[in-house]
C-alpha cells in the first residue's frame, strides 16, 4: 500500500469516490485469484490489477490493463 493517502489520477483525470466524494486513496497492485494455482502466490500465472481504496469510506476502483 502506499505510505500515504494521495489523489490518483486515471486518463489524467483525477479520481473522485462517488460514494462520498472523497479524492483521496491508498493504492496497491494485487493478483486477480483466477488460476487455480493463485493461492501458491504463483503471479506470473495470473492476471494483476491495481485497485484504489477511498480513505474516507472505503470504496474500491478496480483497474486491469486494457489491450487498445
């Protein structure tokens, strides 16, 4: 997890919770458990995603890399 809650910018657009409009989140990268050997903390064997947590009410914004 980040040392500090920070605003998080996606597309250069700044995140807002539209929960309780917080701009503030801790941020950490965490594999998605979607092989059957995930729980082996074999990573290179599953996907990862980036999620985003609200500091104020805990909402999460899940981001996995998109093919263009």
């Amino acid at each position: 997890m980040a040392k500090e809650p920070a605003t998080v910018f996606v597309n250069g657009k700044a995140l807002r919770c539209p929960v309780c409009d917080g701009d503030r989140f801790k941020s950490r990268r965490t594999l998605i458990p979607n092989h059957p050997l995930a729980f082996l903390s074999w990573e290179w064997l599953g996907k990862s995603a980036q999620y985003h947590a609200c500091v104020r009410c805990g909402y999460l914004y899940w981001f996995v890399k998109v093919k263009e």
